[in-house]
C-alpha cells in the first residue's frame, strides 16, 4: 500500500514539475519569437544570414531561451515546497535566464554583419564588432550606398599616414575591409568591381542547382549580368548585380 502511494506521489510531484515547465516554456517561445524576428530581419537578413552565422546565432538562443530557463523549472520546482521557497526558486531560475538571454543576445547583437565591402577580388562582411573596435557605434554608411545592407568600396592606402593608419588597425586585428578610413563609394568604383566579375557559365556548368537557384534571382540572359564573390564566415556565395551596380540577388 505504501509502495502505491508513493508511486502516486511521485506521478503527482512529475506532473506539477511538467505543468511548470510547460508554463516557463510557454512564455519563453513568446520571448524567442520576437529574438528571432530580430535575427531574421533586423540584425542577419540575407545574404547575411547564411553566409554570416544566422542558424548559429537561433541556436545559441534557442538553447537560452527555450531550453535552459524550462529544463531548470523542470528540475527544481517542487509544489510541496513552502510558497516562498518556490517563488525564490523561479526567481533565480528566472535571473540566471535573463542573464544567459543578455550574454547570447550581446554575442549574436555584436557579430551581426553590418557592411558588404569590397575589397581586392571579393565582397566581405564586416560585423559590428570591427567598428565598435574603432570605438564607431551603429555607423552610418547612407553616404557611401542607399542600399541595405550598405555595399561600400575600400581602397588600398595612398598615403603615409593612412599607411600609418592601416598599420595600426591591423596590428588591432582588424581587417582592411573594415577600414572605414579608406572607404569610397560603389557607384564610384563600379569598373574596379566589376573587374572581379566570375564567370559564372563555368561555375553552373560544375553545379546545375546553382543555376537553377540563379533563374530564380534574375530576369532575361545570364550574361547580361556580373556575378561577384562574397566571402564570408560560414558560407561564401555569389553576388548578383545589373550593370547598374544594384544587387539583384545571391546564390550559394
């Protein structure tokens, strides 16, 4: 009789123990809709998001969010404990989340790409966090390019002192294509960009489902546009432009 009622007791403790943790999880789904609007559209939109680490930044805060927060409830709430107790133990599982939601948020927040650069053969992202280095916050590139994501030219130094510069920045880390010092205008530059144009009947001839995403990004005849690198952290793709220098699209 003792061995039912415990058994009973603890298919009761099991199902409070679900109940909280569903409730915890509810409300964080809530949360993670709006983080990964966020990621989606405002911090990674493509091309960023694949060739940049856009998975990567949802699953960390997947993991933070969805998982962490609900898997402590799930392992601390006991309904038999003292109301005071279990409000302390969902306060501190609910600080500890914050704090992790904060930490994943500030790594995916500054590792978001802002710029698409072009520097030598290819276009480059650059994060946030090249520019925070150069003490530039949430900088403004309206003048170099209309286009969002801003595509901006970077030019090789010309001088002594921004040779100095250059020195400097790199011994940071930071790459020349983050060099906001030395950036120019796409419009400007448009015949030096368009040197590095691939050929891109080669390239589909090696992988027919890159031409079959290609009809989809362009209208009319393939060589009637240029195809430019983007090299990026995770994936590098190829950059459609008319010959107008507006981004049509990419293909991976």
């Amino acid at each position: 009789m003792r061995v039912f009622i415990e058994i009973g007791d603890m298919k009761e403790k099991i199902l409070h123990k679900l109940k909280a943790a569903s409730i915890h999880l509810f409300f964080s789904l809530l949360i993670f809709i709006v983080i990964l609007y966020f990621i989606l559209y405002e911090w990674y939109p493509e091309p960023f998001f694949t060739a940049q680490g856009g998975w990567q930044g949802i699953r960390l805060m997947a993991f933070v969010d969805i998982v962490l927060g609900p898997l402590l409830t799930l392992i601390v709430f006991n309904h038999l404990k003292k109301k005071s107790d279990i409000i302390f133990d969902l306060s501190m599982i609910v600080i500890i989340q914050v704090a992790a939601l904060v930490w994943g948020g500030y790594l995916v927040y500054t590792q978001r790409p802002v710029a698409l650069v072009f520097w030598d053969d290819a276009f480059y992202t650059v994060v946030s966090d090249d520019y925070a280095m150069q003490d530039l916050e949430n900088p403004d590139f309206s003048q170099f390019s209309d286009h969002v994501p801003p595509l901006i030219y970077v030019r090789s130094p010309k001088t002594v002192f921004e040779l100095d510069e250059f020195k400097k920045l790199y011994e940071q880390d930071i790459p020349i294509y983050a060099h906001v010092s030395s950036y120019e205008s796409i419009g400007d530059n448009l015949g030096r960009i368009f040197a590095a144009n691939r050929d891109i009947n080669e390239i589909i001839a090696q992988n027919k489902e890159m031409e079959t995403a290609l009809r989809g990004v362009i209208d009319g005849d393939i060589d009637t546009y240029k195809y430019i690198a983007l090299k990026a952290k995770y994936q590098n793709m190829i950059l459609v432009f008319d010959n107008d220098g507006h981004l049509i699209g990419e293909i991976k």
